[in-house]
C-alpha cells in the first residue's frame, strides 16, 4: 500500500501512466467504446466510472503544455440526439487542476478510433454516459 494514490488508480493503471512520454495518448473509453478491439494496450477499470477516474488521473498526469488541445473528444454524429452533460463534468475536472483550462477538440466518431489505434493505452471504463470517450495528451513535468 502507498499513500495518497486514489484506490481507483490500479497499480496496471499507475504503470501505463508512469511509462507513457510526452506526447503519448490515453484514451478513457465509456462502456460502449470498442476499447479491446482498438487498444495497443488495454487497461480495465470497468465498474468506474470516466468523471472518476479522470480525477483521479489528473493528480498525476500532465497534460501537454505545448498542444492547443491536449483534450480531445469524440463528437456526437451529425443527427444523433443525444445530450452531452458529461462533457461539462470534464471540463470542471480538468479546469479543477489546470485553472487556466486549455480548449477541448471534438473529432468524428471514425477520426476518434483512428487515433484510439495509435494511442500508449486506452482505459476501458464502465461509464454508461452516452460520448463519454476522451483522450488525454500526456506533457511533460516542470518540478
């Protein structure tokens, strides 16, 4: 046991994250998110929900300081009605750590699994939110 390290961050978890770069991607991916047929490297948290564990993340995890978008989310297809509050839940975490929040991308459902492909790791999460799939831009630590 250690202290400090929120329960929800699974020692596979806390070993992707210390062996990632900068510049290297995360994906946390919601329940319906195809994350083991995309994943070069598949970290479970099912049961967890992505508001969580990004919280969690967050504690640790810098985000890239040199990219305008170091968030990226996959955008609702065109005529599919669906409400996205999750998305607001995001933003509070990420602005709770990075006061001065960088702006979110959105890319299309297809353009999302194309980078999903190519990222370190993608978190497979129990999330049930509808959109809830984000990707993280690892930085560097300036300590």
């Amino acid at each position: 046991m250690l202290k400090g390290i929120p329960k929800i961050l699974s020692p596979e978890l806390l070993k992707v994250l210390m062996e990632m770069g900068h510049g290297d991607e995360l994906v946390i991916g919601d329940a319906n998110f195809p994350a083991a047929a995309i994943a070069r490297r598949l970290v479970r948290a099912d049961g967890h929900g992505t508001v969580e564990l990004l919280d969690a993340i967050l504690k640790f995890f810098p985000l890239d300081q040199y990219d305008k978008y170091p968030v990226t989310l996959m955008a609702v297809v065109p005529g599919d009605d669906v409400d996205t509050p999750i998305w607001d839940e995001y933003r509070a975490v990420v602005t709770k750590y990075y006061p001065k929040a960088p702006e979110f991308k959105y890319v299309d459902r297809f353009a999302f699994y194309e980078r999903a492909k190519q990222a370190y790791a993608v978190l497979a999460t129990g999330e049930s939110a509808l959109y809830a799939n984000i990707i993280l831009k690892k930085g560097v630590v300036l300590e």
